[in-house]
C-alpha cells in the first residue's frame, strides 16, 4: 500500500469537492495533512472558516492528523503562512497538492481587466505564492513532491474560460521549471488535469436534468480522480516534469511534442513563400519528440544544422541536470 507514514503535506482548496477528497486519501495513508481553505464561493466571494475546520475534524474522527489553513494563497503573505503551518505544526513538509482555485464562464469579449487579475492571482500567482516557499523548505530537506492541478480547459481550450484556461495552463509552466530546478534536490513536480463532478460542474451547468441523466456525468465521480493525485504525491512516484489526465477511471500522460518540421539551409533565408510551400511538414505531428527543456529543441535545431550549440572554446556549459 503506498503510504505517507512520517511525511507531511499541504492540500489547498481542501475543505470541498476534490480538494477533499484528496485530504481525507492522505491522511488515511498516513500523512499529516494541513487542510487550506478560505471557504469562499466557486466564485472567490466570502469565507468561512468552518469548511477547512469540518474536514479537519473528520480527519481527527479517523484517527488521522491534520490542521487547518484558513489563508488566501492569493498573496505572498499567505502562500508562505500555509507552508509555516505545516512546519510549526508538523516539523517538515513533503507534499504539496497545489489545488486552490476559483471558475467563472465569461466570453472572451466581455472579460474585464479585473476579471481576468482575479483568476490568474488565485490560481496561477497563488501556485507561485505557495510553491517557492515550500520548494525551499523542501530542497532543505533533501526532497519533496509538487502536484499542480491544471485543467484541460487550457491545454485542449475551452469556450468562455480564457482567463481560468490562462492561468491553468500556466501552472504547467511552471511546474515545468520546478521539476527541472528541483531534480537536484529530490523535489519531483507533476500536473494533474482533472474531470470530475464536483460544484464547479453542477453551478456551471445549471441543467439538472443534464446532470441527474447524463452518462457522462454519471461516470466522473470526484472520488476517480483520486488514485492520480495521490500517487504522484507519493514516494512510489518517480516521475516529473510530466502532465496526466484523469477522466472518469481512465488515466493518461498529456504532452507537448516538437514535430520534425522541415529546416531551412544554415545559409538560405527562407521567405512566407518558403513556409508556405513546405507547410505540410512545418505542420506535420509525426515524428516528434518531447523536450525535456528547451536545451532539447536548440540541441535538436543544432544537430540538424550541423552546428555546435556553442563556441568551441566558450567555457559556459548547460547545467547537467539540462543535457
């Protein structure tokens, strides 16, 4: 069974829907687990501390240990008063499950400034917010493991969510980095795109007809989300720099590939006309390849020029940790 015997680890939006789920699955693995939530609407509007405290006791019921967060990542303050909880509670932190978020359907002509600020602070700044601390904490003690929850709004698109698909798609930005700076130290970082029937489903819908019939619908159960998350939050995971999604039971790597494309000469100066004329393969999937860093795609570009990367006698290296 994997579990998190002796290991601590932080849950934001924890006190609902999947951020729960995720919680409870912890703490019963044996993880000491801080339960973060504002209790605010879908909407990011209000608190009430009594949501984090809820799950925070049903956890105590069964015997497990955990504490609650009432903080806002939205803020620098914040981010870092979560990751103090979890050391001056616990000692230690291990995992972070970056979930905290807020959803809202605009179209894309009528987002307002303020609109748009208010959900890349939540989700993609508060990623930020809490993850720099905790990574320090983390590279201090000689690992740890980041699971970024994104969204497939942003990596495949979604009508009326430019802002949320934004910010989500963001956070796998910036799980990237974490994973490649982290290696060295033992911090592993993954994202998670999620699809499961939870209040941002049932609020954003509206249909209860739709919701109580549909097959679909019936099939997303929060609870299968689960399995995912936690195991890459896990000492079982040895993956990073990865991106998976999680539907109705069935799990799979999202990815990012760089296709073959078709190269100019290292002496031609290729036109619109050029691109034009070779667009089948500029735009051709097959072969690709799946760059760790973007080391890979300039080692890749090189190679294909037959060129070096850099001078023969330069004595700046790529870091190892990026060849």
């Amino acid at each position: 069974m994997i579990e998190f015997t002796g290991q601590v680890a932080v849950v934001t939006g924890s006190g609902r829907g999947l951020g729960r789920l995720y919680a409870l699955d912890l703490a019963r693995r044996g993880a000491a687990v801080v339960v973060n939530d504002v209790g605010g609407s879908m909407h990011g509007e209000g608190t009430n501390t009594k949501v984090a405290d809820d799950v925070v006791a049903e956890i105590h019921a069964a015997g497990g240990r955990a504490v609650a967060s009432h903080e806002s990542v939205d803020t620098p303050a914040g981010g870092q008063a979560i990751v103090d909880t979890a050391v001056d509670a616990f000692g230690r932190l291990d995992v972070v499950i970056s979930n905290a978020g807020i959803f809202n359907s605009i179209a894309f002509d009528d987002l307002s400034v303020d609109d748009w600020r208010r959900m890349l602070g939540v989700h993609l700044d508060g990623g930020f917010y809490l993850s720099q601390p905790a990574f320090r904490v983390m590279k201090s003690q000689g690992g740890g493991r980041f699971v970024f929850i994104s969204s497939s709004a942003g990596m495949f698109g979604q009508p009326m969510e430019a802002h949320y698909a934004a910010a989500k798609t963001g956070l796998v930005g910036l799980s990237n980095v974490i994973a490649i700076e982290g290696a060295a130290h033992g911090i592993l970082s993954n994202t998670v795109l999620p699809t499961g029937f939870s209040r941002m489903v049932t609020e954003t819908v509206g249909d209860e007809k739709f919701l109580t019939e549909s097959g679909f619908m019936r099939a997303i159960r929060a609870e299968l989300v689960v399995p995912l998350v936690v195991f890459l939050a896990s000492r079982a995971c040895t993956l990073s720099h990865q991106n998976y999604s999680a539907s109705a039971g069935r799990y799979a790597r999202v990815f990012v590939g760089l296709g073959r494309g078709w190269s100019a000469g290292a002496d031609d100066t290729p036109t619109a006309d050029d691109i034009a004329t070779h667009l089948g393969d500029v735009s051709a999937t097959e072969p690709f390849i799946v760059p760790e860093s973007i080391v890979d795609e300039v080692l890749d570009v090189c190679d294909r020029l037959g060129i070096s990367a850099m001078p023969d006698n330069a004595a700046i290296a790529f870091p190892d940790h990026t060849r």
